[in-house]
C-alpha cells in the first residue's frame, strides 16, 4: 500500500483492526485519521501474517505524532508487540515499513482492560 490516508471510528468495546503492507519502491508512510472515545487503549502490533511469514524486520509506527514502536522493536522473531497508549477524540496512526517488499503488520486497537 503507497502513501495514503484512512479514516474510522474505534468506540468500545469493539477493536479496531488496520493492515498495513510493504510494498515495492522505497518504503512510505500511510496515515489513517480515527476517531474514539478518548481515554487508555491498548495498540496491538501483529508482525506478518497468520502463517507467521512475511514479518516486517523494521518499521516505526507513530500515534498522533509520537513513535509507538520503532525499527528496534521489530524483527524475524517479534510476532506480537503491545503498547498502552492514550487516545484522543480525534487520532492519527501512520506506520512505514521498511522491509522487505511483502512484509506487513497488522494494528489492533482496543480498550484497555
């Protein structure tokens, strides 16, 4: 997927679920705009798909400006990430993929428990 924009709606308790891939060229940053129910959420980071290939080995994913998780978090072996963070009623995700051509990730946000 190129450089682009989304936007969604989360409100609890349902998640919201966002696939972001890697695609050929130099690596690009999409951007999805959401609006929540601000308060304390959980940002899940799936790397790859169900049959664990296709890992991302590098990426930065940022919310609202800010770096989530970085080139360091991600590697063959990092299949789950999650991260607490704080949503806004209005929110930007973006996520750049900077592996190999194919890789993806997968963005599920949730209420906190």
């Amino acid at each position: 997927m190129g450089q682009g924009r989304r936007a969604w709606t989360v409100a609890p308790p349902v998640a919201r679920v966002s696939p972001f891939f890697r695609v050929e060229g130099q690596p690009q940053t999409t951007s999805e705009t959401f609006l929540a129910h601000p308060g304390a959420y959980v940002l899940r980071i799936v790397n790859g798909d169900a049959a664990g290939a296709n890992l991302a080995s590098s990426a930065v994913v940022k919310l609202n400006g800010d770096t989530v998780a970085g080139p360091s978090a991600f590697n063959q072996q990092a299949r789950v990430i999650e991260i607490p963070v704080t949503l806004a009623a209005e929110n930007t995700l973006s996520a750049e993929l900077r592996g190999a051509p194919g890789s993806k990730i997968l963005i599920v946000l949730r209420p906190a428990d």
